[in-house]
C-alpha cells in the first residue's frame, strides 16, 4: 500500500471516530451539548489573601505551573520573579500596568492553547520559514483526501476545506493568505478573540440551522444538544432550556434566535476575573500609588505573587517566548 493511501486511511478514521464519537455523546438521553463558551475561573481556591496566597499564586503562574512549588528559596524565588516581570512588562517602560498584568494573568490560565498551537505549528509550517500560508495548512490537511472526489467514509471534506478557508480568511489581518503565530491561534482558537466571534457565531449557527433559513427556533436549539431517542419524556433540564430560550435566549419574543441573540448566548458578557485579579495584585503591591508596579515593587511582594516555595519560571518564560 502507498504511503498516501495510509495518510488518508488515517485521517478517515480520525475522522471517522470524531463524528462517531460525537453521534454517540448527542445520542444519550440526558446529554447536554454546552455551545456557550465562558472564561475560565483562574483558580479553585477560596480568595482569601488573610488566610493565604494561593489564589493569587494560581492566578498568576496558572494552576498547574503552581503546583510545581517545592524547591526555591525566598532569595531564588524573587531572582526568578525579577525574569518574569521584565517579560510582563510589554512596552518595556519599566513599569507593569494593569493591562500588561491582566495579559499575563490570561495567558498563565490558557497556557493550554498556546501549547496546541505550538503542536500544531509544527505540522503545518511546511517550508519552516515562520509562517503558515493557506496553502500549507490546506496541503497538510486535505491534499490526499481532496484527490478523492467520492470517498467511502461519507464526509464532504471539499465544503469542510470552504469552512476552513472562510475561517483562516477571517483570522488573516492583512488579507495575504499567510498567517502568523497569532493569526493562526486566531484559526485554531477563534472564541478567545475579539475579532473572530462573528465567524464563532456564523458556524454555530450553521451547525444548528436545520432548515438553513438564517435562524435557530426552540426545535434547532434543544434538537443540537439533545436526543429524544425513541424516548418520549424529556429530561427536566430540557425543560428547563425550552423555558430558558422562551424567557432568555428569544430577546425579541419572535420564536426563533437571530445572529445577535446566538452571540449573547454563546458568548456571554461575563466578569473578567483577570482583570479583577490584575487590579487586585496592583492595588496590594503599589508602594506609591501610581497606579503601576516597578519591578522592585513587584519582588518586594514576591510571597503575594509566588510565595517562597519553587516553580519553574524557567518553562514559563521559555514557553512565553515561543508564543
């Protein structure tokens, strides 16, 4: 067997599985599909700087990146706190604003998406040269399967490959077709940006519009993220959503969501925890009230932002520099 006749039996049962595996998860009874995309608590732990630091630690290392504290004295733990400052401060002006804090804080708690997009990077980025070009991310994902006009697994991979493209369109700024790191994790990621939650909201709607008519009625909007199966009584959480899409999602009351009310839904307003967070740690360690932190002032309140207990800054700052 050729070695493309194998890449493209792979990516079928990828495939293959994927939707098998999301056909059974929307096939049981009591599932419910969560479209609706909320930013993340930055930590599980109570925040009471009375009784300790924890939260702020998690907050600003993230999680995971905390739980590696074991090893560092007060002096180390302050020296490698010094590094990373000199990272958060973006302009270079000496200073940590609240904005520069808020943007390290959110990038500590979705570290994950900046790793997926370094995986992903490496598949992509064909001709190693910074960049990933449409025609690189097309060739990587679909040039065998697209040689194929009638493949046996049943996927429409020429109107996923539209989808895809309309999306990269959207992330790429500049309109060349060549996207940067950023523009890329903007294709991958699109509900972490701004920008993107138009196209976020596009093929939401798409996915649920059964009838293709621009709009999702109750039927669309309970039908994609529950099954009857055969079974005739719902489950009380269904009735609660119709009650929720007839008093909450239906803004207008005219039966059905439009584009602006399926974006209040999936992507709700919701409370910037780390900018809170930012203007908390700021509020803490600002010695002389200016509204923004020195370095020094930072390190003095070193246990506030780390505590005296080790972590690894070092993967920390090598990861923030990849990014």
């Amino acid at each position: 067997m050729k070695e493309s006749d194998l890449i493209i039996m792979d990516l079928r049962q990828f495939l293959m599985c994927l939707s098998l595996c999301t056909a059974f998860a929307l096939s049981k009874p009591t599932e419910k599909k969560d479209r609706v995309h909320h930013e993340p608590q930055l930590s599980d732990k109570v925040h009471n700087d009375a009784q300790s630091f924890d939260y702020d630690h998690d907050a600003f290392l993230g999680a995971e990146e905390a739980k590696t504290f074991d090893q560092l004295t007060p002096e180390e733990s302050k020296e490698r706190l010094g590094k990373i400052v000199s990272k958060i401060d973006g302009d270079k002006d000496g200073f940590v604003t609240v904005d520069e804090l808020k943007d390290w804080i959110k990038f500590a708690q979705k570290r994950w998406i900046y790793e997926d997009v370094e995986r992903q990077w490496k598949g992509h980025d064909l001709n190693e040269d910074g960049l990933v070009s449409w025609e690189e991310y097309k060739n990587a994902t679909y040039g065998y399967v697209l040689d194929d006009p009638d493949p046996d697994d049943g996927f429409n991979y020429k109107q996923m490959m539209v989808r895809d493209e309309r999306r990269f369109k959207m992330a790429d700024k500049d309109g060349d077709l060549i996207a940067t790191k950023e523009e890329f994790t903007a294709f991958l990621h699109p509900e972490e940006y701004d920008y993107m939650k138009d196209i976020v909201v596009q093929e939401t709607m798409e996915d649920i519009d059964k009838n293709a008519d621009g709009f999702i009625d109750l039927e669309e909007y309970i039908g994609d993220m529950y099954s009857h199966d055969g079974n005739a009584d719902e489950p009380e959480w269904v009735k609660t959503e119709r009650e929720q899409f007839v008093e909450f999602r239906d803004k207008n009351r005219d039966g059905k969501m439009d584009k602006e009310e399926t974006k209040d839904w999936i992507l709700p307003s919701d409370y910037d925890h780390a900018e809170a967070e930012a203007r908390h740690l700021v509020y803490e360690s600002d010695q002389n009230k200016d509204g923004k932190l020195t370095k020094e002032e930072i390190v003095d309140k070193y246990d506030l932002f780390v505590g005296s207990q080790a972590t690894d800054f070092g993967e920390a700052l090598v990861r923030h520099d990849e990014f």
